[in-house]
C-alpha cells in the first residue's frame, strides 16, 4: 500500500461507518448541505409533533377518556365505527318534518348531506365512542323534554371542544337540531357561520340508535318518565 493509501483509508472508513444523525436521513439526498439537513429536521420534527397533537389512536388512553366522558354526566362505550348501525330509510322520518327543522337547519337533512354522504363522514373515523344520559321528565310532550335534550346536547358539544383541546382529531353526533345559531342562518339564506361547530343529530345520520344501544349494552326502552338520549365522540386521529 502507497504512502498516499495509507493516508486516505482512515477518512473512508470513517465515512462509511458514520450514522445518519437525523431522522428520515436516509430518504434524503446523497451528502445534504447543512441547510438540507435542517429542512428534514424540521419536517419530521413536525409530523412528530402532529401525530402527538392529532392524538395517536393506538396509544390513547380509552379509560381515560371513557372516565372523562363520566364528568360530562354520560355512559360512555367505545364502538368500532363499521359496525355503527345506521337505515337510509329513516331519513323519511326527517321529512315528515315533525320538528320543524327539515330545510331550516344546516344541521339537518337534507342540508347535511344524503344518507352515504353521512354514512361516509361516519366511516371517516377511526373509532367512535358512544355517549348516553339518562332522563327522569314527567310524561313526553312536557318542558322538561326539550330541556333534557338540551343539556344533553349542550354536554355533548363541551365534551368535543374539551378532546379537540387536548389535540384530538374529533367531530360530534348529538341530539335534535344544532343550536349555536338562533334561529340558523339557513332560514335566511346565510352561510353557516360555524361550520366547525355545527352538530348533526343521531337520526340526520340515519343511526339506529335502538340496536346500537342493544349492540353497546346499554339500556334502552320507550318509557313515557324517562329519557335516553345518546350521542357519539367520532375519532378521527390521524
């Protein structure tokens, strides 16, 4: 081996050992600039801080959440979203328009969406968490009714804004028309002013809120001194 040889091999020894020290390196081109290497730094550091913000849904505590939902006054049942039972059939039940809210609410059919435009926003979810409240009213038709629905849905929104706080990726299905806007910009020809917000309701989502109470093991009857209302925390994640 030549003097000049013996000189060299060290230094490309060195080279080929050396690690990369940043991730996503070795996607990167051959020998980056410094500049280079900090622009994958910063891009990997934020999908990082993404995944963390958006909340990872393999690593989340269900428990926790679940028991979070228990301080928001509900029975909380962690439930695999395909298998949400939902009837395209029900949406009759909407245009019978016995609540009023049928081409009045942007919340509503058929501004929502049609039934597989619902169907998929369900299905664009990971997981779904569904929420129960029980109701003790005097007979239906009372004040105490809509009150109870009410509060159940005003629970609801908070429980979303509280996870969406915490990094979630969530949206809500709740109970009766949204609220935010009294009355909602629909009735004027307005846009909705708060999309993000907005709430659709169990049956705007055309959701067989009887058999998926039976398939989460909660109870459920007609019973003229009581209400169960039911909602769902649809998680997104990533």
């Amino acid at each position: 081996m030549n003097l000049f040889a013996q000189f060299v091999k060290p230094f490309t020894q060195k080279k080929q050992k050396r690690k990369h020290r940043f991730p996503g390196a070795q996607n990167s081109p051959q020998s980056p600039c410094p500049f280079t290497k900090m622009c994958y730094n910063i891009f990997y550091a934020k999908a990082a801080f993404d995944k963390k913000t958006k909340g990872d849904f393999m690593n989340i505590d269900k428990d926790k959440i679940a028991k979070q939902a228990e301080e928001f006054g509900f029975t909380a049942v962690w439930f695999p979203v395909s298998e949400i039972p939902t009837n395209p059939e029900y949406l009759k039940y909407c245009e019978v328009n016995r609540c009023g809210n049928y081409r009045a609410n942007y919340a509503c059919p058929p501004d929502c969406g049609t039934p597989d435009e619902m169907r998929a926003r369900l299905d664009s979810a990971k997981e779904a968490l569904v929420l129960q409240s029980l109701w003790e009213i005097p007979d239906y038709g009372t004040p105490e009714v809509l009150t109870s629905k009410a509060e159940h849905g005003a629970a609801v929104r908070r429980f979303r804004d509280a996870l969406r706080k915490e990094g979630f990726d969530v949206f809500a299905v709740g109970y009766g028309p949204c609220p935010i806007c009294k009355p909602c910009k629909r009735k004027s020809g307005e846009p909705c002013p708060m999309p993000d917000q907005r709430v659709s309701c169990m049956s705007a989502y055309c959701v067989d809120a009887a058999a998926l109470a039976a398939r989460c093991a909660l109870p459920f009857e007609w019973n003229p001194q009581r209400l169960y209302l039911f909602g769902m925390i649809m998680f997104r994640g990533e």
